[in-house]
C-alpha cells in the first residue's frame, strides 16, 4: 500500500515539475515575443522618421546610446533609472519684427551722441547693447518661452490597430509647434 501511495506521490510531483516547466516556457515565449515586437516597432518608427511617435527602450539602452542626455540629466541631479520619458525637442527662434518706436529712439540718441546704451524687450526676449559711433554691439539676448510637450496616444488607424503615443511641443511665445528630435518611454 505504501509502495502505491509513492508512485503517487511521485508521479504528481513529475505532474507538478512538467505544469511549472510548460508556464517558466510559455512566460519566457512571450517576454521573447514582446521583446522582438519592440524592436521591430522601434526600427519602424526610424525608417519612418516619425520621431514623434514613442519608441521604448530600456534603461541599459538609454546609457548606451543616449549617453548626451544621460550626462545632461546628471548634471541636474536625475539618475538615468528615474527617468520615465525623454521627449527631445528642436526650437530654432527667427523673429523679423521690427520695433520702429524703439529704434526711432535708438536712432535721435546715436545722432546727437558718440554711444548710445539701448534695450529691446518683449514678452519673449530682451536684447542690450550699444551703438559706439556706426558699430552695433549687443552685449545680451535674453530668450524666454513656456514650452507645453504633451504625449497623446494618435488615432487609431482601423478597428484592430494599436494606438501609437506621439508627442507635440507648442511653443507658448508665438504658438508654433516645435520639431520633436526623440520621444523615448524608458521601459523598466
């Protein structure tokens, strides 16, 4: 009676070993299939060139490859480990206003004087400098802008598709939208 209770025994355990064996398999499967699924979504998006659809990387892949960033976040007291999102943006400012009133003034002082100190100042930039004689020196250019970056996940493309997260930067100075250089998830 003992001998059967045994082969019981022994053959639940081969049962139980063989049930954890199948979901360790069935659970690295798809860690594996996640996994190629990323890199292929990532490798997409830089055929693509839309760099403002997310890409997700890993921690180790931020500090391989992102080394700049990764630097510049320290500087600022960020471990790279708590980083959740990087979106990188390109701002280039090109302003054609003219100020007549203020150069009009700028322009009565410098013909009655050999230098002449002037400021410029808007609600986005400041800019100091002097006229010495026909020579213009700007001494400084202050640039200040609110930059709102929202992540927004795009519309679906047909019923099945997976929503894909993009970024947008608005520039809060003159309403533009910024080019978004990368927008990374860092995937723990």
């Amino acid at each position: 009676m003992t001998k059967n209770i045994w082969i019981t025994v022994a053959k639940i355990a081969i049962f139980v070993l063989m049930v954890a064996a199948i979901v360790i398999m069935a659970v690295c499967l798809k860690k594996q299939g996640d996994e190629k699924r990323r890199l292929k979504e990532n490798y997409d998006i830089e055929l693509s060139k839309d760099h403002s659809r997310q890409q997700t990387i890993d921690v180790q892949e931020l500090k391989d490859y992102f080394s700049k960033e990764v630097a510049t976040l320290k500087e600022h007291g960020i471990k790279p480990r708590d980083v959740e999102n990087i979106v990188e943006v390109t701002y280039y400012v090109h302003d054609t206003t003219v100020y007549r009133d203020t150069l009009v003034y700028v322009y009565d002082t410098v013909r009655k004087a050999h230098k002449a100190d002037f400021c410029v100042q808007t609600d986005c930039y400041s800019i100091d400098g002097q006229i010495i004689d026909d020579t213009l020196e700007i001494s400084g250019f202050t640039a200040q802008d609110e930059i709102l970056v929202s992540l927004y996940k795009e519309k679906k493309k047909c019923l099945f598709g997976k929503r894909r997260v993009k970024a947008i930067a608005i520039s809060g100075c003159t309403g533009d939208t910024m080019a978004i250089k990368r927008n990374l998830l860092i995937g723990k």
